[in-house]
C-alpha cells in the first residue's frame, strides 16, 4: 500500500521516518531550538540526509497547557521554512489544526495536512477536498490546553479506534480517497499514560482498518511509565522512542514521527519480516458430531499455541475463524480456518520445517493430495520473499484462488499485496474456490 500525498506516492512496504520539526519557542522537549527559519530548513534537510522521507513543520506548541497561538503568527513562523524545504524536494508535512495555515501551507509546497484535532474542523475538511494532500486523522480528546486534565474512556481501544473509523469514512465521504488518509490514535493527547501504553500495545487493532498508520510517541512522558524511567536523559528518551516505535511497526505502524531520526532508523534495523499463515482443519478427533466444529478449532488453536514456541518469533494478529466447503478433492468434511500474522527472525525454509513438526504434532496424514487433515499449516506471504523451489513456493502460488484464505486474510490486513506485487483479492470472489463464511 502506497500513501498517496501530493505528487509523492510513499511506499509503506517498509517505514517511513517522519522527522520533527517544530518552529516555536515553547514546544515540550525542543521548543526554540529551530526557531529561527534557516536553522529549522538546514535541521528539516539533515534529518532528510539521515533518513526521513517527510519533515513535518509545526509552529503551534501542543504540549498539554500550551498557550494557543493565531493562524496569523503560526505562518509567520513556518512560511518560509516550508517553502524552502518542499523547494529542495523534501516531502512537507504542516502540522496545524487551522485550516487557514493549512491552505498557506499546500500553497507554498507542502504535501501533507497533520491535524492533531482530527478534521473535527469542517474548513480544515473542505482545504483537503480542493487538493490532492495526505491527511493525518489524529484522535485527542479535548483541546490540548485541557485535555490532560481528566480523561475518560470506558475502552480506549474501541473508543480510539471507531472515531479515527468515522473521520477517515467522514473524509472519504467528502471525495478524499482512503490511499491518501493515515490515521493516529494519538499517544498523550487527552490519555492517561496507561491509556496510552494500552492503544500502542494494541496497535493491531489500528492497522486492521485499512488505512495507512501513523506512530508518534517520540519523547513523550507515557515512555517514562513504560519503560521505568525516572527523569531520563534526552539520549535515554530517544532510546525509549525508537524502541517503542519499533514494537509498533511489528505491530503494523506505517510512519514513524520521530525528533531524532538517526536513533530512529537505527531502531528499526532490528524490524522482523512479517508472514501470514493459514491455518485448516477438518478432522476432529471426536464422536459426538456436535463437537465437531468446536475440535477442529481447537486443533488449529492447539497449532496457534506452539507458534509461541519458536525462537525469535512473535504473533501480531489472528484471523476469525471460518467455515469453509473443501476445494479441489471434495469428498471429505467442511474446514475451520484462520490466517495468523506474525513477525519473525525464522528464514522461510526453516519455517517450514517448524510449521510440519506442528503439523505432525496432531497426526497430520498426507496420503491423500488436497485431503483431510488434523491440521495444515501453510505460508501464505513471507514479506520480500519472492521464489519458487521443489520445497516451498513463496507466495503461496493458490493462495488468492482460494476463498478461505482471502477472507481471512483480509480481516487481519485489508487491501494487502502479496510480496510478488499481486493483491490478495485479485481474483472475484465468485470465482474462488473453498466458499468460507465467518463463524
């Protein structure tokens, strides 16, 4: 899936750096250290040296109590930073919530509105109609100058992710094409700090919607709770930074805002492949026929539970479970399947030979081709891995044909492109194979 922002069309296969650039005098952990326009344009041009594919340019502090300023003096602050930087062909950001600044800002070359209010501002919507920008949908209860001061959800998950939902539908709605929403479920802006390790341990659930995603935890007070630190250094808060972002991106984070990219990208070396399986069954081990569906879920969670188990590998997402008629050799019983994410250090042929020994765990029997099986395992997308071998074929060659693992799949990641460039959903369902319906 591509950004789409302007003329820049943003690869999110692996992620993008989005380096902070703050033009104020009083922003939380930088205020006035750019404030200057050609101090803040040569800083803008380093971070893009280091590895930041936008810079994003704010001149309003939003820092919790922060004193608002006028649209007038938020220009006058950036005007000239964001002019010159989108003149060296760096991709702009403007991070403003007025809808004035942001029309300037398009106007002199930015290519992306960051709006921390979330398009709550009907004028701020209509400005991103009437141009071809990116927009980042951020949540934050309240206003910056109180919303620290009591949040309240009854599930900040749910709550979180339905309104950045309802805004990215809201944007579409008025003509603005899902390719060019990112959406941020806003660390520390009107959430307690464990709110905010909650929404970020539950990333998932963001990148389940579809759209672009945005992690932006860089230097916020919340990483002091989560990782134990008492009055750390700047340096200590980098490291904190990077580390979170890391685990975000496993999680499905597309952008990284970030103030010191160089840490940043560093951080993300240690980013694993991601691999999507599916997982089948439809031998149950049982007598009573109504069991029968329940056994053969728990066979695949049985199957599910032992990924836990190899080395260097962590499960992000699983799939509904999904009832399905048997495709290519139709003489035996209905499916149970599902489609797991993971992030792994495993090589794919090495893989293999964990998936098969999970496999036989449960007494898997291969005489038949396409047959009845306590359990299968297959690799569906190996992220990168683009092959074929007498042992394994990445991507799976049947994979899209195949209507139990589609549905699934999509569930977990919608709109994803397998690592040869071909989209999941490529063939019409009508003309899949394995009908499955959501149990």
């Amino acid at each position: 899936m591509a950004w789409r922002c302007g003329s820049y069309d943003l690869s999110t296969e692996m992620p993008i750096i989005m380096g902070i650039l703050n033009v104020t005098p009083d922003s939380f952990s930088d205020g006035g250290e750019c404030f200057d326009a050609a101090a803040a344009i040569a800083h803008g041009k380093e971070m893009a040296s280091q590895g930041a594919g936008i810079i994003d340019v704010g001149g309003e502090s939003t820092r919790p109590g922060a004193v608002p300023v006028s649209p007038a003096e938020e220009w006058e602050r950036i005007a000239e930073v964001v002019s010159g930087l989108a003149a060296e062909g760096i991709c702009v950001s403007v991070d403003t919530r007025h809808a004035e600044v942001a029309e300037k800002a398009l106007a002199a070359g930015a290519s992306i509105i960051n709006d921390i209010s979330g398009f709550r501002d009907p004028a701020m919507v209509a400005v991103a109609a009437h141009s071809d920008c990116g927009c980042v949908v951020m949540h934050m209860q309240g206003e910056p100058a109180t919303m620290q001061d009591a949040p309240s959800y009854d599930d900040v998950v749910n709550e979180v992710r339905d309104h950045l939902r309802e805004q990215a539908v809201m944007l579409q709605e008025h003509g603005i094409a899902a390719e060019r929403i990112c959406i941020d479920p806003g660390p520390g802006f009107g959430k307690t700090p464990q709110q905010t390790i909650e929404l970020m341990r539950n990333f998932h659930e963001f990148a389940r919607l579809g759209y672009v995603t945005m992690c932006a935890v860089s230097r916020k007070s919340f990483l002091n709770a989560a990782y134990h630190l008492e009055e750390p250094s700047l340096h200590e808060r980098d490291v904190a930074s990077a580390a979170e972002a890391l685990l975000a991106c496993e999680l499905g984070a597309n952008v990284i805002r970030a103030h010191d990219v160089a840490a940043t990208k560093e951080g993300l070396q240690e980013l694993r492949p991601y691999v999507l399986l599916g997982f089948g069954s439809n031998v149950a081990l049982v007598a009573d026929d109504d069991e029968v569906e329940e056994a053969k879920k728990a066979q695949i969670n049985h199957g599910i539970g032992q990924l836990c188990l190899l080395p260097d590998t962590q499960i992000v997402d699983i799939a509904s479970f999904y009832g399905s008629e048997p495709a290519y050799y139709t003489e035996q019983e209905d499916f149970v399947n599902t489609v797991v994410l993971l992030r792994t250090g495993i090589p794919p042929k090495e893989l293999l030979g964990y998936l098969q020994g999970i496999e036989n765990s449960l007494g898997r029997v291969r005489t038949i081709e396409n047959g009845p099986r306590t359990l299968d395992i297959d690799i569906i997308d190996y992220q990168l891995y683009d092959f074929a071998t007498d042992e394994l074929t990445l991507p799976h060659p049947l994979a899209c044909e195949r209507d139990f693992v589609v549905k699934p799949l999509l569930e977990v990641r919608p709109h994803h492109v397998l690592a040869n460039g071909i989209p999941i959903d490529s063939v019409p369902e009508e003309q899949r194979v394995g009908k499955a319906h959501r149990l």
